[in-house]
C-alpha cells in the first residue's frame, strides 16, 4: 500500500508540475520577439514531449536487452518495455502535432522534410507496429521473447534512418530549418518554465508507465485466475 | 553453417521452381505496380522518368512482402516447420539460406523489373555497375530483415497483416538509398551513388548480423 501512496504523490506533483507549466508557460513568461504571436509557447512543452520519446524508447530499448539476456530475464522487464513503449507512442503523437502546430505558424507548413521530424515519424511508425506485435496472443514467453527482438530491430533502424535522411536533405536541398536554433532564445523565467516543463513531463511519463505496467500485472494474474475462477463459478451452480 | 545455408537455400529455390508463385504472381503483381504507377502519374514522360527509381524500388519494396509471405507459408504448411526445428540445421544457416533464396529470387524480380522501368517509365540504363551494386546491397538488406520479421510473424494469426507492418517502416533506409543511388546513376552522376552504396551496405551487414542471431529463438518460438 505504501506503493500506492507513493504513486499517488508522484501523480499529484506531475499534476501541480503540469500546471504551473501550463500557467507560467502561457500568461507570465514574456513573448519572444521574431515569432508568430504566442507560438513560442508551445516552447514549453514540445521539447519535453520529444525528450519523454526518448527516455520512453531507450527504456523499452533497455528493457528489451535485459529480458534477453538470460540472467536477467524477467517478465517484468518484458512488462516494463510494453509499459514504456506504449507510454512512448502517445508522446510521440503528441510531438508530432505540437511540431505540426509549431511548424504551421514559424514555417508556413505543417510538415517539412527535415531529419528530425521525417526519423520522428519512421518512429511512430515502428512502434506502431511493435505494439500491434505485443497485442497478438500467445505463449507468454514467446511473446515476450519475439517483442523484445522487436523492439531491438526497431531501435536499430533509428539511427540508421536519421543519418540517411540526413545525407538525403543536405545533398539536395539548402540548409534545413535549424531546430536547435530557437535556444538561444530561452533565458530568465523562460529557461526556467522550459526546465519546469521537462521535470513535470517526466514525472507525467514515470505515472503513466507505473500505471500501465501496474496494468499488465493485473492482465496477466486475470488470464491466470480467470479460468480457475470461471471453473469454480460453474461448479457453485451444479451444486446448488 | 554455410552447409546447412545452402541445403536451405536449394530447397526454397526448387520449391519455387516447381511451385513457380513468384514467377506467376509475385513477379505480374511488381509488373501490375508499375503499370498503376504509370496510370497515376499520366502519360508524360517528363512526369515519369525522375520517378522512375522511385516507383522501381516501391514496386520492389511491395513484392518483397509477397516473397517473405510466400516463404514461410512453404513452411508452415503440412508443420514443415517443426520439420525445420528438429532437422538438426544450424538456425544460422536456416537464415542465412532463406534469406540467400529471397535474394536471388529479388534480383530476378529487379532484373525484370528494370526491363519494365526501361519499356515503360524510359529509364536510360547508364552506368549499369552502380544499378547492380544497388539492387544486390539493397536485396540482402532486404531478404535479411524480410527473413527476420517473417520468422517472426510466421506463428502468429494475423501474419498477412502484421508483417507489412512491421517490416515497411524499417525497410525505409532501404528505400532510400537505393532510390537514390538509382537516382543518380540514371541521371549520370554515379559518382555520387557512393554514400548511398554504402548506406545500403551497412543496412545489409547490420541485419543480416542481428538476423543470424536472432533466427534461432524466434524459430523456436514460433
């Protein structure tokens, strides 16, 4: 129990985080000169959003290696890499569109062709179908063994896709827009909203992985317990 | 291993030579792909000759989920597949032998296709080493992960839907620089296919490694 309250504070400082990211983010930080009105806010939130990608993608990665390698395999770890992974695809669409929005207004256009946002979305892709693999049925060990080498050839193929998406834009085409640029933009209680914002996104991302691995622990204790339970039910009725 | 590999590889081989499904639907379905391609994009040839290597290597890309489909369900009919797993064969071999036999079976497809590519889209065929060098990389590349991710989906129910996939998006480097290293080869800058060349040549390596390792526990398994 005492994890129970454990995650329920962790849930109410991500919330009270979330807020005051939201609040300081949108009516005290100062508008930044050179941008579209008010889109700079979206500074807050849609780099903590890819850095919860990607922490949520190298845990999954992690996860997986640790259950294939024999002396640390665990179901837990095939648990935490689902958990992460799914926890990570919702990030990603979520980076996607506050990119998409950020990209409307700066840059005229919904989406551009820039490493980043093309490996962004081969990424979405990937999991995509790495979590379609998880949903199939089966042997929980087979699984759990054919996910984690998955989710490994999937993480793989990520750096590979961005440095070939890379060569692909620089050899044709002029300087893409610069992401990095807009950072030097950030100081005073702009830096600090940014960072508040990373700090609650990840307190975010660690609640809802406990949550959903909280989740496949129950799934698999009712797929144990649910024959046995359907089985005594029945025979309740033949005796009565 | 490489015993083993060409035991496998010589089995798909014939089956496909008696069964001939590439050669009847694999290879009319990449054909079928062109001729859309050409319907969509209309007539002009101005249209059609920059897309040529593009709408090549995604009729390529396409037929490749055919092959890897066509060889697995070889294996799982009459349980060939435990067949497999109690021959003694080396996993890695078994690998390396399926993916050598979608690879040969993919470069027929290609030379074929090229063919088509040349009648239909008027593709110059210059600087024919780099077109080779190209379509050989981007095949092993290919044929590895098609392998991998076939073995994968092989056990599973819902395989014809799961493995495009899975197996498209980490396919896209691929598609990429062999695109590209077309691209420049017809447009007569083959100088500038290397990077490109070498792309595809780490693809290959990368895969078919993680292939010959992996092939075993997802045999197992499936």
């Amino acid at each position: 129990m005492r994890a129970d309250r454990a995650l329920r504070v962790l849930g109410a400082f991500a919330l009270v985080g979330m807020v005051a990211t939201v609040w300081l983010g949108l009516f005290v930080t100062p508008n930044a000169v050179g941008y579209a009105d008010g889109t700079v806010r979206l500074l807050y939130i849609h780099p903590p959003l890819a850095w919860v990608m990607f922490i949520a993608y190298g845990m999954a990665t992690i996860s997986s290696l640790l259950y294939l390698w024999p002396r640390t395999r665990h179901a837990r770890f095939d648990r935490l890499a689902g958990a992460s992974a799914e926890v990570g695809v919702v990030f990603t669409g979520l980076t996607l569109v506050s990119g998409s929005i950020w990209g409307r207004t700066t840059w005229g256009v919904y989406w551009a062709w820039d490493p980043l946002l093309t490996t962004t979305a081969l990424l979405f892709v990937l999991y995509l179908g790495y979590l379609a693999l998880r949903n199939v049925p089966g042997d929980p060990d087979t699984v759990a063994r054919r996910s984690a080498i998955a989710g490994l050839v999937a993480f793989l193929d990520v750096p590979i896709v961005f440095f070939a998406v890379s060569w692909w834009r620089s050899l044709h085409q002029g300087p893409t827009i610069d992401l990095a640029t807009r950072h030097s933009y950030v100081h005073g209680s702009m830096a600090w909203t940014l960072l508040l914002g990373f700090v609650s996104f990840t307190l975010t991302y660690v609640w809802l992985m406990v949550h959903r691995y909280r989740l496949a622990v129950l799934r698999e204790r009712e797929s144990d317990e649910g024959l046995e339970n359907a089985l005594a039910d029945r025979w309740a009725e033949a005796v009565r | 291993m490489w015993r083993d590999a060409l035991l496998v590889c010589g089995k798909d081989l014939r089956i496909e030579l008696r069964a001939k499904i590439g050669l009847n639907q694999v290879a009319p379905f990449a054909a079928t792909v062109l001729l859309l391609f050409g319907l969509a994009l209309g007539p002009n040839r101005q249209a059609l000759q920059p897309a040529a290597a593009a709408l090549f290597w995604i009729a390529v890309l396409l037929s490749v989920v055919l092959a890897v489909q066509r060889s697995f369900a070889v294996e799982s009919a009459d349980s060939a597949r435990d067949g497999l797993r109690l021959s003694g064969l080396d996993p890695a071999g078994i690998f390396l032998g399926k993916g050598a036999a979608i690879v040969t079976q993919l470069l027929v497809l290609e030379a074929l296709l090229t063919v088509g590519v040349a009648l239909l889209f008027g593709a110059q065929l210059s600087d024919g080493l780099v077109l080779l060098a190209a379509c050989v990389t981007a095949s092993i590349g290919l044929g590895a992960v098609g392998v991998t991710y076939g073995v994968l989906s092989s056990g599973v129910r819902v395989k014809e839907t799961l493995l495009p996939l899975l197996l498209l998006p980490v396919a896209a480097p691929v598609l990429l620089g062999a695109t590209k290293a077309w691209d420049e080869a017809l447009a007569g800058t083959p100088g500038q296919a290397g990077v490109w060349l070498s792309l595809l040549a780490v693809f290959a390596v990368l895969y078919v490694a993680v292939g010959t390792v992996a092939f075993g526990p997802l045999l197992e398994g499936a």
